[in-house]
C-alpha cells in the first residue's frame, strides 16, 4: 500500500492538497512517531511532500531513522500535482 503525506502546515494543506494526503506537520512528525500516533504502517510506501522539498527531505531522514524503509521524497506540490494530472490526462 502506499501513503501520501503531506507535511505542510493546517493551513498549507487547507489551500490544496492531493487528494487522500495525510497532513502531519513536519514540526509534529517526531513526536507523533515517538508516541506511534501517525497512522502509518511501516511495511507500506510512504511519499512526503510539502511546498518545495526542504520540509519533506526532512521528514523523510526522521521517517527513515523511525524504521519506514520505502519512503520518497515527492518535492513540492506543485511539481507533485503537475505530474499526478499529466498521469490522469
């Protein structure tokens, strides 16, 4: 199974985001992965992104050091959303 997750700010994600995302703030994503309150399975992939890389590229070490070993930076996403509706087209 695969998850998106975006790591972007409420607000950030309340502005557009893909659809069926997970929002976790990247400023939460240790602490919800400390306490196992992050909803996701390490066994599946998990794609992160945020508004231009830096934040995912984050999440993605913390996502890593937690156990998660297939998980992908996805960048930006604007450049995500360009690529899901050029697939969709």
């Amino acid at each position: 199974m695969t998850t998106i997750v975006d790591v972007r700010s409420p607000a950030e994600y309340a502005s557009g985001h893909i659809n069926n995302a997970l929002n976790v703030p990247v400023d939460q994503l240790a602490q919800r992965l400390s306490k196992q309150q992050c909803q996701l399975d390490k066994s599946d992939r998990v794609i992160v992104y945020c508004a231009s890389g830096g934040r995912s590229s984050v999440a993605q070490g913390l996502l890593q050091r937690a156990g998660y070993r297939d998980v992908i930076n996805a960048g930006g996403y604007h450049q995500l959303r360009q690529q899901i509706d050029a697939l969709n087209s």
